[in-house]
C-alpha cells in the first residue's frame, strides 16, 4: 500500500493508503476527502480534482500531459505544482506523497 497525504486548504491533513495504480484521485474519493469532486470520475476532463503536488515530489510524479495542461486552464490559482489527482497513479516512489488542495476547492 502507498500512503498519501492530501492537506485541506484549512491546513488539515488526511492521510490514507492507495493500492499501486489507484490514482491520487480515486483515493480522495474513496476516503471522502474534502476538496476532490472529481465530477468526470478521472477521465481527465475537467479540473475538479486538482491539488499542489508538494515541491520534494515534483520530480516523482511526472509532468503533466498536454490534456493534462489544458484541463488545468478551467482550474483556479494554477501554479507550478499544480496537477490535476485523477492523472496521478499510486506506486512505490509515490509512498509518503504529500498533496495540498487549493482553497477554491473547499
């Protein structure tokens, strides 16, 4: 299992265990966090489910994909960190990943 933590824009942290794979998103949705709609259910086709990916796992986690890029257009306070969670999938390196979610989302 692959732990990740998802900070609130409240500061409130949620950790809990994603199986290799599950997308960051679809553990926010299964565990309830506060902030992740995923209103197209991960097909990476609105920004509902966007998060900060923490600096010390940038490089981890990948760059985002020119779909990727484009969703985040629709998405409030970009930065360069931001990533959409539904593109995100759960591995080994990703163990201990740290994401914060943008106050527009809460």
């Amino acid at each position: 299992m692959i732990q990740v933590t998802y900070v609130t824009h409240d500061g409130v942290a949620h950790s809990v265990e994603l199986k290799p794979g599950q997308s960051v998103m679809e553990g926010a949705v299964r565990n309830n966090i506060p902030g992740i709609d995923a209103d197209c259910g991960g097909a990476c086709a609105c920004a509902t489910c966007h998060v900060y990916v923490d600096p010390d796992w940038l490089e981890k986690t990948g760059s985002p994909s020119a779909m990727e890029e484009s969703m985040l257009d629709f998405a409030e306070g970009v930065q360069p960190n931001s990533r959409l969670s539904c593109q995100i999938k759960a591995s080994d390196t990703l163990d201990g990943l740290l994401v914060r979610l943008p106050e527009s989302q809460g």
